[in-house]
C-alpha cells in the first residue's frame, strides 16, 4: 500500500511523508527536527528509516528543520541543480549529503519512480513531485503562482493529488499584509488561490484522480472552510466527487491511501 501523510502544510512549516513497502520519502523539511521526529514516531519509523528526503524549494518554511535533521540521520537529499546550489549556500554542511538532478529526469528511489517537473516560484529551482509505485501514483504541487505546463501534463491521472490552495483573492486583497507582499503571493512566481486549486482539482478528477488534499494554506488569507468550500463547488458543477480534505497547518495528517479505483461522478 502506498500511504501519504502531511507532518505540516502552511505557511509556517511543511513537510510531507510518502511510503510504499520499505521506501519513505520526505518531501520537504520546513519544521523542526524535533517535530519531525516525533510525527514520524507516531507512525512507526525513525528518521534513519528515511529513504531520502527530496527539496521542493529553499524557502525556509521547505527546509527549516534539515539542517538539525541531517545531524542525526546521514540521508540523501534530493533537489535540482539550481535548489541544490542555492541549499548548499544556504546550510554548507548539507553539502556532502546532496543529490542533484535535472528537473524531468526519472529517479529510482527505492521501489518509487520519482519525477520532479517545474512550479513557478520564486527561488532557484522550485519544483513538484510525481512518485508512481508499483501499485499507485501521487502528486505534490505546491508553492507555485500557476500550473505549469509541466505540471498539466504529469499530473493528471495520478491516484492521489497534494494541491496547494493557499488563498482566498478578496480575503488576501483585503487583509493587513503590505501591498508589495499582496502582489508577490498573487503574482505568476506567488502562491495558487483557492479558484487556482479548484480549476486544476476538476482537471485532475476529470482524468481520473481519486482524492485531493488540499495544502498550503494561509492562516491569514485563507481557512479550511473556505478552501474546501471552492474546490468542492467547482468539482460538484463537473459532476465529480473525488475524496477531498485540507492537510492540517500544525499537526501530523490521518494516513491517505493511494490506491487506483474509480471516480464517483454525481
């Protein structure tokens, strides 16, 4: 069984664990080591357990708890050529633990195939996840202004998608933060809004994707209410009902199956 849990998803911290049979992949590090450890006690493993860890971006909320991490568990960390350089400017000790790959390329890591495809992001190198194994597919897309073309094209038809719906448009135009901070998160190199997820959601269920879980949300611009409300209203008017849920922004995630079965249509 391919299980998928999120450790974190917001703002504040992220990080997300994939397992298949003997194989865990943490996708990001953005909390600390300490919470880390604990979220992966919770489901049995340890961080020497890891397969590899895998670099979606440098920003700190993606690598917060790494360095700390790496001194306790020598682990292979995943990243593009250009994340990997701006990681090892960032934290120089991860140096001797660093992977580099060219974004598209195909990694073998345990029994998953992992593809990383571009996000549109402001730092070096941001990218996404596909993991495909034996039995399933998952795909992580976050921290990205618009779905790229890459992204269109890879993602749908994975089991599970992890989308990020970081905002509300009138709560974010609206709320307290400066306007140059409104204009970065709304840009094409920001975040995706809550539309954003719901139109790539229906994209996604429409080629057979059985559950969504949406991440990345904003505390200030955005709740789980809300979030949950856009997706489902776009998916209900396509006629479609995969699972979907909100990753929570603090605490470990129940485990999510990834498993092929059928779309129930309305």
């Amino acid at each position: 069984m391919t299980t998928v849990h999120t450790l974190a998803s917001g703002s504040s911290g992220n990080a997300v664990l994939i397992s298949c049979g003997s194989t865990h992949l943490l996708l990001d590090a953005g909390i600390s080591c300490r919470r880390i450890t604990a979220a992966l006690r919770e489901v049995g493993l340890a961080p020497d357990e890891l397969t590899a860890i895998l670099i979606t971006h440098t920003h700190s909320d993606h690598i917060a708890g790494l360095q700390t991490l790496l001194k306790r568990s020598r682990l292979p960390i995943y990243a593009s050529t250009a994340a990997a350089e701006d990681l090892v400017f960032r934290l120089p000790a991860c140096m001797d633990h660093l992977r580099a790959f060219s974004i598209g390329q195909a990694l073998c890591l345990g029994n998953c195939s992992v593809t990383a495809f571009p996000t549109s992001h402001d730092a070096p190198g941001a990218c996404g996840y596909r993991i495909d194994t034996p039995e399933s597919s998952v795909g992580l897309l976050t921290d990205t202004g618009r779905v790229t073309s890459e992204a269109f094209d890879l993602l749908p038809g994975v089991d599970l998608a992890v989308v990020e719906a970081n905002h509300d448009v009138e709560t974010l135009r609206s709320g307290p933060y400066p306007a140059c901070l409104k204009r970065r998160i709304l840009s094409s190199a920001g975040h995706l809004s809550n539309e954003d997820a719901a139109r790539f959601a229906v994209t996604l269920a429409q080629s057979g994707t059985s559950e969504v879980i949406l991440a990345h949300l904003s505390r200030e611009n955005n709740t789980p209410a809300m979030a949950q409300n856009a997706v489902d209203t776009a998916l209900s008017a396509a006629g479609l009902s995969p699972r979907l849920s909100v990753a929570p922004r603090d605490h470990l995630s129940a485990a999510h199956a990834a498993a092929r079965r059928s779309v129930c249509r309305k």
